[in-house]
C-alpha cells in the first residue's frame, strides 16, 4: 500500500466524525424548537377582547348586592335609643307647647304696667303660700327637735378715751387715741396710736379736749363712735 493511500485513508477517518456531529447537533436543536411552538405568545388584542367578558360577572353580581353604608349601624343605634327615651324640653319650650295645645278663650290684649302688677300679684301670693307651709312644718315638729332660736341680746359696747385734734367738720370730731401695752414675746412697752372719727351733735369738743367716745351704728361712711361727754377742756 502506497503512501499517498495512506494518507487518503487517514484523512478520510479523520473527517467522518466531523460530518456526522452536525447531523446530533441538529437532532438535538429540533425537538426544543418543536416543544417551542405549542408554547405560543396570545395576542394583545383577543386578551383585550376576553377581559370584560370575564369582569361582567363580577360587576353584575355588584350590582345586586346594596352598597353597604358605614354610617347606618350608628343612626340606627341613635334612633332606636331615640325612641327609647323621653324628649327633654326646656320651661320655655313647655310654657310654648301649653300655649299652642291651649283651646280656651284668648285672653286681652295687657299694658305693661298690667303685666307687672300681675306678675308682683302672682309674686306675694306665692310668698304668702310659701310661709303658710313653712309656718305648717314648724308646727308639726315636736319640741326638743332642731336647733333653737338663740335669744338676741346686744353685746357691750366699746368705750374709749382720746385727744380731740380737729373739730372743722360740723358734728365731727377727729380722735386720736394713744394705746400703751407690753409685747407679749420682748417684754418691750409698745405705744401706737389710731384715728377715729366721733359724732357730736352739739359741736362740743375743741381741738386738745380730753374726751370719751363710745361705739355706735354707722353714722356715715366713716363715723362709727359718738362723743358721750368731755372729761378735760385744752388749756
């Protein structure tokens, strides 16, 4: 065997496999290709055309169906609590209704000053009544029960002595009153003075006198004493 049908024969062993892998390559592309196709994209427009049929349903069984409303439990608890209990009116809104339900004779037409003496009329009986049942309870307790009423007697009234420094005023005098006592924590003699103002109803006392006032009702805005006698005449 010569050298060149060697070389032929090696060459020939050489390319028989590379012929037959395309042939596998391709019998192994076609079975994805076929599996592939079933596998197809739906087109945009048949799945716009689908999709209402498909919501139809849904809006037609909402439809049906009453449109729940949130504020309905509430309203319905406040009117059944409504009915339940008594409308309150005001006394105006009373005395209103009790005019409109009134069937009688109407009344004439009044003055104000009639009204007013109706209403002072209206007033003093209701008083009277009030102390008719007052003057009742009182009668009905057995002695011995509540407080008693405490006797009234008047309590002694102050007397003090002082130097007369002014008499301008008519039936006033100014007093002026010196105090002298011990403090009761120093054991310090402590001197202070006050004024007051005294009535005298005879224009008696001159500025220096010595005098004696004693207390007495309010006499004007600031007289509460009243001049009893002069003990000494300024020199």
């Amino acid at each position: 065997m010569s050298e060149e049908e060697k070389t032929e024969s090696t060459e020939e062993t050489t390319d028989a496999p590379e012929e037959e892998a395309p042939v596998e390559e391709d019998a192994a592309e076609e079975p994805a290709v076929e599996e592939a196709a079933p596998e197809e994209a739906p087109d945009p427009g048949e799945a716009a055309e689908e999709a209402p049929a498909d919501d139809e349903p849904a809006a037609e069984a909402g439809d049906d169906q009453p449109a729940e409303n949130p504020a309905a439990p509430g309203r319905e608890a406040e009117e059944a609590a409504g009915g339940d209990s008594e409308e309150v009116l005001t006394p105006k809104q009373l005395r209103k209704r009790a005019r409109s339900e009134h069937t009688g004779d109407v009344r004439p037409q009044r003055s104000p000053e009639e009204r007013v003496a109706e209403r002072s009329d209206l007033r003093a009986k209701r008083a009277a009544e009030r102390r008719r049942s007052r003057a009742t309870q009182r009668s009905k307790r057995q002695p011995g029960q509540g407080t008693p009423a405490a006797e009234r007697r008047p309590g002694a009234k102050k007397v003090r002595q002082g130097t007369v420094v002014s008499n301008k005023a008519d039936k006033t005098i100014t007093v002026q009153i010196e105090i002298t006592r011990r403090h009761p924590v120093y054991e310090k003699v402590v001197r202070r003075s006050t004024t007051i103002h005294a009535h005298d109803e005879q224009n008696e006392a001159n500025a220096g006198d010595v005098v004696r006032v004693i207390e007495s009702r309010p006499l004007s805005r600031t007289k509460r004493w009243r001049l009893v006698e002069v003990l000494e005449r300024a020199k």
